[in-house]
C-alpha cells in the first residue's frame, strides 16, 4: 500500500481506511498481502498509486499535447496551467 500511495500520508490513510473496510466485511478483519492487492484493484489503484481521475488526467495532458514523448520511456512537459485547465473544462463539458 506505500507504494501505491505514492510517499503521501493523506493518500496512504485513505488506502488504508479502504482496504480495511473490506478487509472487515469480506475477509476476517485482517489485511494481509493479498487482500490488500485484492482491495486497491477493486479501487482501481494500479502499481503507481494511479486511480481512474488521475489516469484521465494523464490522458488528458498527452492528447492535447502537453506532454510529449522524447524517447525511450522519456518524456517532455510543457504545461502551462491555464492552457490545461481550459482544456480540462472543456473536455469535461463535452464528454458529459
């Protein structure tokens, strides 16, 4: 569960909070290794600490263009804030 709650406490009591929740109700009330990777799949945390929000983010930013790949598992940022926060907007206006 710490490494896919990417080094943040906040995130990683909320993980915690939610594997246990399940671990309670579908298991015996104790979280081992495998429930736990059962739980965050559920969740829908990949390997990274990535949920559904953050994936769309990440689209998001690649199919505007703000972040390019430069080689090999390299990539380039060139984000301005404004810029993605409009695109942000209107993507969440038109897909809704």
């Amino acid at each position: 569960m710490a490494k896919r709650s990417r080094g943040t406490p906040r995130l990683a009591n909320r993980l915690l909070k939610r594997v246990r929740d399940f671990a309670q109700v579908k298991y015996d009330g104790r979280i081992t290794y495998d429930v736990a990777v059962f739980a965050l799949d559920l969740l829908e945390v990949d390997q990274y600490g990535l949920d559904k929000i953050d994936r769309r983010i990440l689209k998001t930013l690649i199919e505007r263009g703000f972040i390019e790949k430069v080689e090999d598992n390299k990539y380039s940022w060139k984000v301005n804030v404004y810029r993605f926060s409009s695109a942000w907007k209107h993507q969440n206006t038109v897909n809704t």
